[in-house]
C-alpha cells in the first residue's frame, strides 16, 4: 500500500510543478511566439524579394545559385552574431535559409522559362 501512496504523492507534486513550470514559463513563451512570428514575417519579405531577383537572373539567363554572393552574406551575418549566438551558429542557420531560399528562386525560374 506505501508504494502505492508514494507513487500517488510524486504524481501529484510532479503534476503541480508542471503546473507551476508552465505558468513561469508562459511570459517567456509569449515573447517566443512574438518573436517567431515577426522571424516569420520577415522571411516572407526576403523571399519576396529573391523571387524579385529570380526574375532579374530570369532575364539575364543568369544561375539561380551565386557562390560568391553566398558566401558575402554568410560572412556578414556570422560577423553580427552576438552571445549567446555564437558566429559558427548564426552561419549553419543561414547556410539552411540560403539553401532554401535559392531553391525557391531555381524553382521559380524554371517555371518562368517555360
């Protein structure tokens, strides 16, 4: 029966420090989902603004993907990383949205030329 009863009592103190453990954490939480959303905002914009110069490139017959121009913003953003970002995390983070972002304008780009 004591174990039982144990158990009961640990499921219930862990049960109201979940409770306690949401409630400090949900101001904090708020701000993320703020912060996610103007992220959010802004990726929109900067793709955009990449299927603007997809079109550009479109025009030219110029590559979709531009190295050398990867590697000026990547250096740029990891020399503005600021602890606890560290600048080989802000890079990995931006070689990711890199990626991603010139694979959209490829994609589009094909769909223009056709």
């Amino acid at each position: 029966m004591r174990p039982i009863l144990f158990c009961l009592v640990a499921l219930g103190l862990f049960a109201q420090d979940q409770t306690e453990l949401a409630h400090a954490l949900s101001s904090s939480r708020r701000h993320i989902d703020h912060i996610d959303d103007q992220i959010v905002k802004l990726l929109n914009e900067r793709a955009a603004v990449v299927r603007e110069v997809g079109v550009v490139k479109s025009r030219f017959h110029a590559p979709a993907s531009a190295p050398g121009r990867e590697e000026q913003v990547l250096h740029r953003v990891s020399d503005q990383a600021r602890a606890p970002l560290t600048p080989e995390a802000v890079r990995k983070i931006y070689q990711t949205l890199l990626a991603e972002m010139s694979a959209m304008e490829d994609k589009a780009m094909q769909m223009q030329a056709k």
